[in-house]
C-alpha cells in the first residue's frame, strides 16, 4: 500500500531503499488514533451520459492525525477534487468519505478545517485584518473573540505589522500568509492547501515552505497540500500520494521518513533526492508524463 523512502550514511545511497507494496488500499503508516481521513472506493464523476467526466476513479486513502500529506500528479487527475470533496465542496457520486469520523458536509459544519485557495481571494476594501475575521463574523463569533483570534494568526505568520493594510498593499506571498491567517482563524484541526504558492517566484515560494513547515511543527495539525512540483512534495511531506492522470487514481504512497525539521540544503542531499526519483518514477508509472 505505500512506499516508504528510508534514510542512510551521509554519502551511502547504496542502503536506500524504497519499499513498495500495491498502489491504492489504505495507506499503511495509520497512527493508532483515529484517522482524520478516511476515503474508500471514492469515485467522482461530473456530468451524465456521454458527456460524464470521471474525475476520481475508485480511490482509497488514510491520512492519520498529525500527518502533512501533499497529493502531486498531472493537471486534471483529480488532485483538487479530492480535496475540495474532503471540504464537501465536490459532491461524491459512490464510495465513502469521512473527515474526523463524519461526513465532509458535518465537518464542514463543525468548522473542522481551513481552507487555503490557490488565490487569496480577499477582500480588496477591507484590510488585512477584516479579511482574516471574515469567516468568523460569518460564524456569528464575538467581535472581541474574533480580533484576538486573528491577530494571533497574523503574528503567527509574521504580518501583525500589516493588519491595518489592504490587500493591493500587500506582495503576493504576504497575500498568500494573510490567508493561510484566515484558515487558522476557525482554529482547525485540518488544514487544506490547493497549490496556494503555485504562482509565486521561487525565492518566495521556498520562504513559505520553509514557514509552513515551521507552522505545522509548531501546531500538530494534520495537512493535506495539492502541488505539481516534486521537491516542494518532499519537502513539506510526511507522506506523497502520486496520482495518475484522468481519471484520478493512487498510483502510490510514499512515506517520507527525511529527518525532522526542513531546510533549504536539505534539497541537495542523497535523501532528499531519492525521495524525488521515487515520486518521479511514481509519476512515469501513471502515464502523467505522456
């Protein structure tokens, strides 16, 4: 069911090992707690006749709490439906999804998960500050109780000096922070990222990879993270779900045993990038480069 990417002697790739077992049952690695997802034979199709559109096709998975899962595969196999069907954004047409032991429609209403955009989506006439209140003036919370939540969150991702600013006042990185602010707002357990650093630079996208990192070490929060490149896959990841192309499949899971805590220089290590050939070669094996 997954394969685990183990480490060696600093120089010795001889004694890396990936060790694989089949492709799409329940991952493996579950932590004894309950896991906080569960799908099983997921399959989603939009559309009827002949015009449906498989997007997800029979998909199993477990992610246990605590977990950082990143699903990496081609664009249109089923990455972001996957993900926005766990925030009950995507209906299920069979199989079964459930988030923290309910259905994605109950944790939703349960207010059990963040959810980080590809775009920030904020309000450009409210400032920084408004935007991050936003969903818990949606949820009826105290204003009092509201504003010290947010700003919590801001200073937890470095911007409690720009709570005052607007979003035009903002570059597309500190965007990308207010809005992970946001999503920590509602005080989740489960936070989701559909590719949000995607249309970043690469200096800033390496600074937030570095600063989610630090942020899911600091919380304990379980996350599940769509991208399309591999090294930000094995950087973020305790676990990679490789995905084929439409209709969506697990081709593989690879449990990423690098040691703690990420650093830039990581990336230019033998372990590092053994993880990287086994999700490239995941990848080849579902076709996602044909």
């Amino acid at each position: 069911m997954t394969l685990a990417v183990g480490t060696a002697n600093k120089g010795d790739t001889s004694r890396i090992r990936p060790q694989v077992a089949d492709a799409n049952g329940l991952a493996a690695r579950v932590d004894a707690a309950l896991p906080v997802i569960v799908a099983e034979g997921l399959t989603i199709t939009f559309g009827t006749g002949p015009d449906a559109v498989t997007a997800l096709s029979d998909v199993s998975l477990a992610i246990a709490k605590g977990e950082f899962v990143v699903l990496i595969g081609p664009s249109g196999c089923g990455k972001t439906t996957l993900l926005r069907a766990i925030a009950d954004l995507a209906p299920v047409t069979s199989g079964t999804l459930r988030v923290n032991g309910v259905s994605p429609e109950a944790a939703r209403r349960n207010h059990a998960y963040g959810y980080v955009f590809q775009a920030p989506a904020m309000f450009p006439w409210r400032s920084v500050l408004r935007n991050v209140t936003l969903p818990l003036e949606l949820a009826g919370v105290a204003r009092a109780e509201r504003l010290a939540r947010a700003r919590e969150q801001l200073q937890r991702v470095g911007l409690a000096a720009f709570a005052r600013k607007f979003p035009w006042q903002l570059s597309g990185g500190m965007q990308q922070r207010a809005s992970i602010a946001r999503a920590l707002s509602s005080q989740p357990t489960l936070l989701l990222m559909d590719e949000p650093f995607g249309a970043l630079d690469e200096i800033t996208r390496d600074s937030l990879n570095l600063q989610l990192h630090a942020l899911w070490r600091s919380t304990g929060m379980t996350g599940v993270f769509v991208t399309h490149s591999i090294p930000e896959a094995v950087f973020l990841s305790t676990k990679i779900v490789v995905m084929s192309a439409r209709p969506g499949r697990i081709i593989r899971t690879i449990n990423n045993n690098l040691s703690g805590e990420r650093t830039l220089a990581m990336r230019e290590t033998a372990e590092f990038a053994v993880v990287a050939r086994a999700v490239r070669e995941a990848l080849a094996e579902g076709h996602s480069y044909d």
